[in-house]
C-alpha cells in the first residue's frame, strides 16, 4: 500500500525533475519536499495526462459541465479520475489535496471512500473554496449540498487564509473539528535579500499575479493616473492588446509555464521600489504569495484590505504592509504618491516584513503545522 500521494492541478511532476535547482522556490509544493524526505512511498498525480476513451470522456465532460452549471463549483472530475489515478489514491494511506478544485473533482471518489469506511484519511488545502457562493435559490442550494457532502467526506480542511478560516468555523460549526489554519508560508532562505532596501536603486512600481480575484481594471486605471511612475506589470491575464499606458512595462508570465523563473523573479522584486496588489473583495486569500515573496526579497507591499486577508494578528498597517481599506483607484494614487516620497518609511516597512516574514512564515513552521494536523505529532518533539 501507498503511504502518501500529493494531488495537484498541473505542473508540479515536471518541476520535481528539478526539485534540487537553486533557481526554484519550494513553496508551491506544499510539503512534498519535506514529507518525501521522511516517510516512505510518497507519490504524486496532478491533473490531465492520457486519455482513457471516448465514453470516458464524454461521460465525466458532460456530468462535470452540468455539476459546475448547477452548483459554481469547480468540477473538472475529467481530468482526475481515470482508473491508474484511482487506483493510487484507493490504495494510499493518506491523500493530500493541494486546492479545492482537486478536491470537488474528487468528491464522488471522497464519498465513496467514506461510505466503504476504507482507512483512507484526506487533507484538503483550502484556497476560497468559499468565496463563490451563487445568489439564486436554486444554485445555492446545490452549492450547499456539495459543500456539505466535502466537508463530511474530508477528513482535514487545511486554511491557509484566517479570514476564510474564520467563516468555515462560524457557518459549518458541525464540521469545526476538521478545520485546520496553517498560514501560506514562502521558502524564506530562497527569496531574502541580505542587503538593506537602497532606495536609490529602486525605481519601478512591481504587479505579479494572475487571480481572478487581482483587479486587473483598477490595476491599469492606477497606472494611467500615475504616469510619472513606471510600472512592470507580471501577469498573463494582461496583454499587449490591452489598453495599458505607456508607463508600464509588461511581461507575460506565470508559475506554471516558468517563463519566468522563480530566480528571475526574485531579482526583479530586488529592483523594484514597492510592490501593488489591488484586489477584489473576497474570501479567497488573494496575492498571498506574492506578497510574502515582495516582502522577504525587501520589497514592501501595498495590498487591499479584503475579507480574505490571510493573517490580520500578524500583518500590521503602516508596520509591515500597507493595507487598503479605502480601495478606491484615488486612494491607491494618493497612498501611492505618499509612499513613494517617503525612503524612511519603505526602508521600515522592509525591515519590519522580513523581520516577520522569517519569524512566522518560513517554510519550517509551515512543514511543523502540517506534521502536527496530517501526522498528529509534533517534529520539535
């Protein structure tokens, strides 16, 4: 029997080829790396691969259409459920599920492993799995249902943002026992800088991100107001065809494809004066790694302030980060304007989020959370 098998979306069997490369960060795997180095049988699937025939297909393609029709959850049942898949994950141990999409595609299989009281246990990564509930009636009573049968199949619910953490605790009070926060944390000794923030040297405004909760709209329209500024935009959901001002410098680019490489990147935050990460309002914790990584590699973040936020005990306004209750395009350009004048206080909120940052949200505390919510056991021990 398989002791332990990752699920991920897509990407991830590829990298791990090159898992030991200085140039990529070890975040986005989620603690494969540290469990695959201390349990044995450690496996890993992620979604697409090979096809297993035309009835196959149609069946999962039409049912998965219907369900995400009905409900607005992200069914993709099609790309995960063929049979050497199954097979892995029935004969594992533990599975761990790396975002909710891999998780509602798996539901039937969830449920069937529940109802078979086979000693499977599952822990799932939570990454706004509530942040999509329909208005009508008829769809969130479906949304609901699903919702419902996840949580009761699932064995742990791991939250990496306290915000969506607090809703699931106080609107499925049944299911609390199962809901875990452990904080998105960043390979720190990867992204640090060791220098000091040289304001000198820093000149551009930096975006990164791809979300469909980044704000892409009030984004370009905070450029326009600004074009005094030069901005480097990082993000594939913008394109050249896009009515962008002439201040931005735009580069397509995001994790999976690693057009750009984790190393790249780095050395861009390192040159930027402070990183922009406008959001739309949601449950989902939005320009979370982002911002770690700005933060860590010396750079400050300026961030809307949303209901997703991921950790409002930790992150202070004016401290660490700078965040925006007003989220309005005149507030970003006027804070904009502020923060760019002033070199004292970037170089304090440099310092004060690397200070943070390597104290709370370093990998290792990540990897102790999970040994002590997937393993029951604390590794300091």
């Amino acid at each position: 029997m398989q002791n332990i098998t990752f699920v991920f979306l897509s990407s991830r069997v590829n990298k791990l080829q090159n898992f030991e490369s200085e140039d990529i960060a070890k975040e986005f795997f989620y603690g494969y790396q540290y469990i695959n180095n201390k349990e044995p049988n450690v496996d890993v699937i992620e979604f697409g691969g090979p096809k297993q025939g035309w009835m196959y297909e149609s069946f999962w393609t039409k049912f998965d259409k219907i369900l995400r029709k009905l409900t607005k959850l992200a069914f993709f049942s099609a790309e995960i459920m063929q049979k050497n898949k199954r097979t892995k994950l029935l004969t594992s141990k533990e599975v761990i599920l790396v975002g909710d999409r891999v998780a509602i595609s798996l539901l039937f299989l969830l449920i069937y492993i529940k109802l078979t009281r086979k000693e499977i246990k599952t822990s799932t990564f939570v990454m706004g799995l509530f942040s999509n509930e329909p208005n009508d009636i008829i769809r969130k009573f479906f949304y609901s249902l699903f919702i419902k049968l996840l949580l009761w199949a699932g064995t742990n619910f791991l939250f990496l943002g306290q915000g969506e953490f607090q809703f699931a605790l106080n609107k499925y009070k049944k299911f609390s026992q199962k809901f875990h926060f452990i904080p998105f944390s960043i390979d720190f000794d990867f992204w640090r800088e060791h220098q000091e923030y040289d304001y000198a040297l820093r000149k551009k405004i930096l975006f990164v991100g791809n979300d469909g909760k980044r704000d892409f709209e009030k984004l370009i329209n905070i450029a326009k107001n600004l074009p005094e500024f030069e901005f480097h935009f990082i993000s594939k959901r913008i394109t050249p065809n896009t009515n962008i001002p002439p201040n931005v410098y735009l580069q397509g680019g995001d994790w999976a494809s690693a057009n750009i490489s984790d190393k790249e990147l780095k050395n861009i935050y390192q040159k930027c004066k402070f990183t922009i990460i406008p959001l739309i309002n949601s449950l989902q914790p939005s320009g979370q790694s982002v911002a770690l990584q700005s933060i860590s590699s010396g750079t400050p973040v300026l961030i809307s302030k949303t209901d997703g936020f991921w950790d409002h005990s930790k992150f202070k306004n004016n401290k660490n980060i700078i965040l925006l209750e007003d989220n309005s395009i005149d507030s970003w350009v006027s804070i904009i304007k502020k923060i760019y004048a002033d070199k004292d206080k970037l170089q304090e909120l440099s310092q004060n989020g690397k200070k943070l940052i390597e104290t709370f949200y370093d990998l290792r505390n990540f990897y102790r959370k999970m040994d002590k919510v997937i393993f029951l056991k604390d590794p300091q021990k």
